[in-house]
C-alpha cells in the first residue's frame, strides 16, 4: 500500500472526474492521500474534502506565492480549519525565489513563513515546505525558527549537502514525479543516501507527471512510478519502499 503525501485535488483539474480519480488510486493500491492548501480559499477546499472522503487528509497553509492573501485573519482562519482531525499538517508553506526576484517581497515570503511555522508550533502540527531556488534562506530559518517542529521538504530539489542538514533537523524530504525525468540532477545522489526513515513520497498531482506519464495531468495513482524509481536507484524492492514511506508518514502525519 502507498501513502501519497503531498497532492492538490482540489485543484480545478480534477472538477470534471474527482471521483474516478480517487477509484484508479485505490485500485493502484494508494491507501491515503494528503492534500495541501496554498491560499485560505483552497485550504478551507482540501479541508472540505478530507471530511467527505474517508482515504482524504489536509494540510492548510499559505503559499508563497500567495503571500498577499496572508494579513493578521489569516492565522486564525487557519487554526480554525486545523480544529478537524482531518486536518494533519500546516501548509504548504515556505520560499519561493524562482518567481520572485525583489528582495523586499521576499523578505515579506520569510515573515510570513516565520508565522505559519509558529503557528505550527502552537498547533502541535507537522509542517510541509515549498523551497524553490531558496535552500540556504530555507535552511537558515527552519535552524533558527523550526527548533521544536517536525516536517518535510515537498519536492525536494537541493543538494546532497543541504539534505544532510535537513535530516540532522529530523526534518523528512519528499520525493515525487521529478526522480524519474532524465534531468534530474542531483536528486538520484539524494534519495541513494537518505535514511529509510526521512523520506516520503508524492505526486504534487495535478503537476510534475512522473515518466512514463510526463507532460500529462497527475494524478494520485502515480506515485507507483515514483516508487518503482526509488527502489530502482535504492537497490530495494518496491514492496520495501512502500512500507516505510508508508510508516513515514503515518509517524509524520499521525495518520
């Protein structure tokens, strides 16, 4: 069985065929699957669906991307919505430099970063991190700010060096579609050298299709994919990968 630990089925991509969706991932044996919120809108989303669909859990937060949609309502409309048990994690959270290059917007994604993760703090929940093109600020804050907090790097596309100061944390490193694209750098070198007991997997469906389906819509039941390629690289079976990512996330997420 597969956990899928980061997707967004809320997402208008799946409007048309949610439910059939959900069927090909059962059927592909994925028994749990955790959607993230990336606005308030879209957070109060994946919360309404993981109390609808018994195999659906939640995780709200703020992207940062989506830093405007953030001011002093924010953190208590998202405490609220991590009332429901349903609700595991705070995010997704974090830094986004690709898209953003002015340094005062992206002093403002640190801040409210800093808060969700306090947040998180106040909650007693786990924390899942968007860091694109980010690592050192990324690392910087979860040494300085993150002390007492638990989580994992979404889409892990660091070095190997920087994974090694993120596990030292205890912090998990998720890893999805991009593990099996011909130009995945360094991640192989990553996911080889990582413990058993730090890594999750995902699709980040809609997005990041995993080869043989690259360049189409993701979906949940595709994490196999990603599996077959971590016990490829690993030297493990894929039945061996799916129990401890599996184990992972129900000791992460409390699942």
């Amino acid at each position: 069985m597969f956990i899928d630990t980061h997707c967004h089925l809320e997402d208008e991509n799946f409007s048309s065929d949610r439910l059939e969706v959900l069927a090909r991932a059962k059927a592909a044996g994925v028994e749990a699957i955790i959607n993230f919120g990336s606005t308030l809108e879209s957070s109060i989303a994946v919360a309404d669906l993981a109390k609808n669909f018994s195999e659906l859990y939640a995780g709200v937060g703020i992207h940062p991307e989506e830093i405007d949609d953030f001011d002093e309502k924010t953190g208590a409309k998202l405490a609220e919505l991590a009332a429901d048990k349903k609700v595991v994690a705070i995010g997704e959270i974090g830094l986004d430099y690709h898209w953003e290059k002015d340094s005062a917007r992206r002093l403002i994604q640190q801040k409210i970063f800093i808060e969700q993760l306090d947040l998180a703090r106040q909650l007693n929940l786990p924390v899942c991190i968007h860091d694109r093109e980010a690592h050192g600020d990324t690392l910087k804050i979860l040494q300085t700010e993150g002390k007492n907090l638990r989580g994992v790097l979404h889409c892990y596309s660091g070095s190997l060096e920087t994974a090694r100061e993120i596990w030292k944390l205890g912090w998990f490193i998720g890893v999805d579609g991009p593990l099996t694209f011909k130009n995945s750098a360094k991640l192989p070198e990553v996911v080889k050298a990582a413990p058993r007991d730090m890594i999750l997997i995902e699709t980040d469906a809609p997005y990041l299709a995993p080869v043989p389906f690259r360049g189409k819509r993701n979906e949940p039941a595709f994490v196999v994919e990603v599996v077959k390629k971590l016990a490829e690289i690993r030297g493990e079976t894929l039945e061996e990968v799916a129990a401890y990512t599996a184990a992972n996330a129900k000791n992460l997420y409390t699942l």
